[in-house]
C-alpha cells in the first residue's frame, strides 16, 4: 500500500510540474500582415492550455482521493481479551496478582488508535485492596515491517477500589492511605504488536497513578473486524 501510494504522489507531483513548465512559458509578439494578426491564431492555443490546466486539476484531486482510500484501508473495529500481572505499591509494601482485561477499540488509520479497557486489580492482600475499572486511551503507533508495530498509550483510568480496613496500609499520619471508592488516575504505556492474519498480540507494559501505584505487564490478543 505505501508502495502504491508513493508512486500515485510521485505522479502527482510530476503531473503538476510538467503542466506549470507548460503554462509558465514566455508568450512572443506575434507579427501582423496586411492588418491581420496572428494573435488571432493564438486564441484556440490558450483555450487548449486552459482546458489542460482544468485535466491536470481533475487527475490531481483524483489521485488525492485515491491516496486518502489507501490510508482508510487500515482503519477499523478490534476486540480482544487479555492476561495481566498487576503489580501494586503503597507506602513502600509491594503485591502482585494476576488478572484479566477487555479489551475494545477503533484504529483510524495505522498510526492512530482510541481503545477502552476493562479490567480487574486482583486481590491485592498484602495492602489489602481489590477493585474493577475502566480505562480510556489513545494510541500512537509506528509499523517497523509489515507485521510489527510500536506504540505508546496515553489516557486516564478508574478503579473501584475495595478496601480491607484490617490489612491496609497507613500513611505517616496513622491514618489509612486507601480507602473504598472511586479512584481516578493517568496512564502510560508503551509495547509491540504483531499481527498474524485478522489477529492481533500485544505485549504491553502499563505504569498508572492511582491511590496506590499499579505497574501491569499484559499479553493481549485482538481480533480486528
């Protein structure tokens, strides 16, 4: 596709060129005789350049649209699943569980991506939390072959945490430094995919600031409609 596309330009370019070399040469003085002049002659000429000018317009936005089809070609719907170790810290007590994540999104060409993510915590006992939540990202991505991609995600979370007040942490204050509710952060990430056929693997690593500090290594798969 980006072969295709980059002769189209490149025909483009040359389309233009040539018709502006055309057009941008030096009109003469056209000689009379016997008070007839030849300027006269000249008219169905400049018709002729005009109506080139108007042909060369026409392929030009032709070959445009043609390239903006070629970029579409890579947008679409994806859906997957996806495993997860979910490492979370507070106040310098350390846990990790496995879990799983839902994964949905939209690719608006190969480069731009918008994803939403479902996802669980784990049973995190050693700061005594557990907790479901959401996410909402975008992707920014770069194909290093045909089959390969690198990324980097930003976005925002949601986690509903559930504390145990037995087994939470407290801060300096003697106070528990986690608490039942909504927690809201930001996100960052960064992976590779690998796309076999009309699927999808992603290995990414996820640093999110939340209440408490969660750092997640996935393995995801996609299918993409």
């Amino acid at each position: 596709k980006e072969v295709k596309m980059k002769r189209i330009i490149a025909v483009t370019i040359a389309t233009l060129l040539s018709s502006r070399k055309k057009n941008r040469q030096p009109s003469k003085n056209l000689p009379t005789e016997g008070g007839f002049s030849y300027k006269t002659l000249a008219q169905p000429c400049r018709q002729v350049n005009t109506t080139n000018r108007f042909i060369n317009l026409g392929l030009s936005m032709f070959m445009s649209i043609s390239c903006s089809v070629a970029f579409a070609d890579d947008n679409g719907l994806y859906a997957g699943i996806g495993l997860a170790n979910v490492k979370a810290s507070e106040q310098n007590i350390e846990s990790s569980k496995t879990a799983f994540r839902f994964i949905g999104g939209y690719s608006l060409n190969k480069y731009i991506a918008a994803e939403v993510a479902l996802f669980n915590v784990g049973e995190q006992k050693k700061i005594g939390m557990k907790g479901n939540g959401y996410s909402l990202s975008v992707l920014a991505q770069y194909p290093v072959s045909d089959q390969f991609k690198v990324f980097v995600e930003l976005g925002g979370m949601i986690v509903d945490l559930e504390v145990d007040e037995g087994r939470t942490t407290v801060n300096a204050k003697g106070e528990d430094s986690l608490s039942d509710g909504r927690d809201p952060g930001s996100l960052l990430a960064f992976g590779v995919t690998y796309d076999l056929n009309a699927w999808t693997f992603a290995l990414k690593s996820t640093s999110a600031d939340t209440d408490a500090d969660l750092n997640i290594i996935s393995l995801n798969a996609y299918y993409n409609f």
